[in-house]
C-alpha cells in the first residue's frame, strides 16, 4: 500500500449512500458485531487492572487517531491543489481542537470523562457515544466511499474511533461504573441541546456550507432512501428529532441489557 494512497481524503465526499444496505456494508456490519464480541469476551476474562490499562490504551487511541487525522486535513489545506475533498481546513480553524459534529464531540468527551470519573456527564457521554457509534454502523459516513477497499487514515479513524464508542461504554456500563435510571433523560436531553447548539454556531457563523449534525440539509435527499429521500430541508429536522428520540430509546433499552442484574 502506497503511503500516498494511505494518507489522503480523497473519495469522503462520495455519499455513503452509495454502499448503503450493499454487500459492502453488510461485511462491515457483520466485522463490527464479530469484533465487539471478541472483544467484549476477552475484556471480561482480563483482570481489572489489565481491564482499565487497555480501555485507557484505546481512549489515547481514540485522540491520537483524531488529530493524526486533523494533522492530514491541515497538510492537504496548504499542500495540495486542488483539494481532494471538503475536508482540509487551515490549522487557524476550530475543527482543530473540538468538533461540530456529535460523534467528534464524543471523541474528546468520552476519554475526558473516564479519566476523570465526571459521573453527572456519563449517562449523555456515554449513551450518546454509543448511538453514534451505532449511526455509523447503519449510515457509513466516513467509512465506506470511493473503493471501501483501499484503507486510509480516514477510514481506519472512522472504523477504529466509531467501535471504541460502542465497545467502552457497553463495557463500563456492564461493569457497574453507572447505573442508567430513566430521570437522565433530563440530563441528555440537555447535553444533546447543548452540543446541537454548538453545532448550529458553527453552521450559521463559522461555516455557511457546513452541516454539522445534518441540522442545515437533509443528507438522504436525493438519494435511493425510500421516503428520507423526498423531505426538503428544513422540515426534515423534525424527522431528525424523531429519528435522535428513537435512537437514545433504543441505546437505552440496549445500556440496559448490559448492566449486570443485582443479587
């Protein structure tokens, strides 16, 4: 494998829609599940020491992953012309440090909150890192576009990062470090406001081509997803809010079979 065709963004602006619900997809879906059993099952059978050693080697590797990436996207702004992708920005540029989007919100949160045991943030962290670890699953964005068989850094990021949101949670929480009750909708329901508003400040004052949390344009228009296809802009945020609603529900009821039922 060329170095050059391992560091690029070339092909992530290709709409994931392209692979969605194809074989592609399904070997991606079914390594994930494969891989996060594996995984679980060798985590279980670990020591607690080995057990936090490596859920720590993974959340630096969720980081380091991050900005290696932000480190390509910076070197193609000022190296290349023209531009493989939309993804290259200046170093001068909030996406930086921090993210728009939830799941990069949750790169950064997510070992932040392990590390320093903020127990007030981890029902919104961690569920919310799951659903988007989960989003990716079901909607590559990011993972498969151009030809899914040619790895870059990108898509290792993407594949790597999206697995660690799912598995670490899932863990912990199996692990007793909190125990989900239904009165955090409160405080997930404000933690998603929260970052929702963030994402909007960069769509509206740092970015007008941005569409961060796809709170701008609906990102299934025009594509062969029946009915996501045909709702305009706009309107398609109270799908979207129906869509998120659903999909905190249902990472519930999943963080739920995952606790380890009292004595």
């Amino acid at each position: 494998m060329l170095l050059s065709s391992f560091f690029t963004t070339s092909g992530m602006d290709d709409h994931p829609a392209t692979y969605l619900f194809s074989l592609t997809h399904l070997i991606y879906f079914l390594s994930f599940l494969a891989l996060f059993i594996l995984f679980f099952i060798v985590l279980k059978k670990l020591s607690s020491k080995k057990q936090k050693i490596l859920i720590t080697i993974s959340l630096i590797l969720i980081l380091v992953l991050k900005y290696a990436t932000e480190i390509l996207f910076i070197y193609e702004y000022y190296n290349q012309e023209p531009l493989p992708s939309t993804y290259p920005h200046p170093f001068f540029d909030v996406n930086t440090f921090i993210s728009f989007q939830l799941c990069g919100v949750m790169n950064i949160f997510l070992p932040l909150v392990v590390w320093f045991d903020l127990k007030k943030l981890k029902p919104f962290v961690y569920l919310t890192s799951i659903l988007g670890g989960l989003a990716v699953v079901l909607y590559p964005v990011t993972v498969l576009y151009g030809n899914p068989f040619t790895i870059t850094l990108p898509m290792v990021r993407s594949m790597l990062v999206h697995f660690f949101l799912v598995l670490i949670p899932l863990f912990l929480i199996h692990q007793g470090d909190i125990k989900l009750k239904r009165t955090d909708a409160y405080s997930i329901a404000i933690g998603l406001l929260t970052v929702a508003a963030w994402a909007m400040f960069g769509n509206l004052f740092l970015d007008g081509s941005a569409n961060n949390m796809y709170l701008m344009e609906n990102p299934f228009f025009g594509t062969n997803i029946p009915f996501l296809n045909i709702i305009p802009d706009g309107y398609h945020v109270i799908l979207l809010a129906i869509m998120v609603t659903g999909g905190y529900f249902l990472v519930y009821r999943i963080a739920k079979l995952f606790e380890k039922k009292s004595d």
